[in-house]
C-alpha cells in the first residue's frame, strides 16, 4: 500500500509530535524533513554541494535540534539549488511501500501535491515559543524574537515558501493538548485509509 500524510506548518507548531504518533498508529515510516536542511546547515562550506551529497550519517550528527541550527537550516533552505537537491529522496520516500509520513513546510504543496491526507498544523507564536522554551530553556523573549524571525523568512521566502495546500485541513493547536491534537490528527487519517 502506498499511502502519504502530509504535514506542514510553522517552528514548534506540533507537527512532528503529530507526525510521530500517526507514524506509530498507523505503522508508516517519518521523515523529519527539517532535518535534511538542518544536517545541509551544519556541514559547513557550500551549502548546494552539501545537498548534493548528504548522507544518513549526516542526519545523526549531535546539535541539530538547537535553535541555532534551526535558524541555519531556514537560511539555506531559501537557496532553489538546496531544494532541487533533496527532492527526489523526499518523493521516494513518500511514496515507499507501507505508508509514510512527511512533516516539513512544503510537503503539501511542492514535494506531495498529491498525498492522500495533507495538514497543516499552526499555533500562535507565543504559544509555539512557550513550548519551544520548555523545550529548550533559555530567554522566552529572545525565543519568541527567533520564531517570528524565522516564520518571516520561512513564509516570505520566493521558492516553495510555508503555506497550506488549498485542500490541507488546518489544524490549530494554540488551545489544544498533544493528547488532543494527534487524536484529531488520526481521525483524519483513518477516515482517508
Ligand atoms: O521543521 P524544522 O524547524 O526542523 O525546520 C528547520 C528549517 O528548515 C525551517 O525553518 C525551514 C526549513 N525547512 C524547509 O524549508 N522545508 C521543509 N520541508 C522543512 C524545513
């Protein structure tokens, strides 16, 4: 069976919690694709060289969950070479036997305009911040300025920028437990399955 979920949205909105739970539930495979240009990002020297050339060993180096990974991953994830580079693992992955789940910000529109399930989770940015902080500690404030930093670039960006598939289903998380967000998440997918 050849079965996609996309999901799409904004820094710390939820969705790789979301994508994670429907991966176990469902038994697909996840690809964390914030991590192909957070790993792109941490190599160093030329970026397009780096996509080109990425390996799994790439994607297990330690520091790429911090934020100052993440604000590095947004600034070469606007380079269209750096896109083109990591398409095709993208769609074969999506399209491999048994199911799979994709979260990143372009999932829906670029990479799989033609998944069976698209969402796309958001929350407001203090609310991501907030988690985003509990998560990794810090200045909530300086957290917060980083987010909305980075939703600007990720939104406002002239290649593949963040936005929803017209026939995703938004999911907003602002007042939402995970408990009750990944339940929603997996109702929507089972009435698809
Ligand atoms: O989801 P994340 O925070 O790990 O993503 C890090 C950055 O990578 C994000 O700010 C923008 C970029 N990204 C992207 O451009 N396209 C994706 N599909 C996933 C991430």
């Amino acid at each position: 069976m050849r079965f996609t979920v996309a999901i799409d949205g904004p820094a710390a909105s939820g969705k790789g919690t979301i994508a994670r739970a429907l991966a176990a539930r469902f038994g697909f495979a996840h690809l964390d694709t914030g991590l192909l240009y957070r790993a792109v990002a941490a190599r160093g020297g030329d970026p397009v060289e780096a996509a080109r050339s990425l390996t799994p060993a790439d994607l297990e180096r330690p520091g790429l969950r911090t934020l100052a990974a993440g604000q590095a991953a947004s600034r070469v994830a606007a380079i269209p070479e750096v896109r083109a580079a990591l398409v095709a693992f993208q769609r074969d992955f999506a399209r491999r036997e048994g199911g799979a789940v994709l979260d990143g910000r372009d999932i829906g529109t670029v990479i799989c305009p033609e998944a069976e399930v698209k969402l796309f989770v958001t929350a407001s940015p203090e609310m991501r911040a907030h988690r985003r902080w509990l998560e990794l500690g810090g200045d909530e404030a300086e957290v917060l300025a980083q987010v909305r930093e980075r939703d600007r670039r990720d939104a406002e960006r002239a290649i593949a920028p963040l936005r929803p598939a017209p026939d995703a289903v938004i999911l907003d998380t602002t007042l939402m437990s995970v408990e009750e967000a990944v339940a929603k998440a997996e109702a929507i997918v089972a009435s698809r399955l």
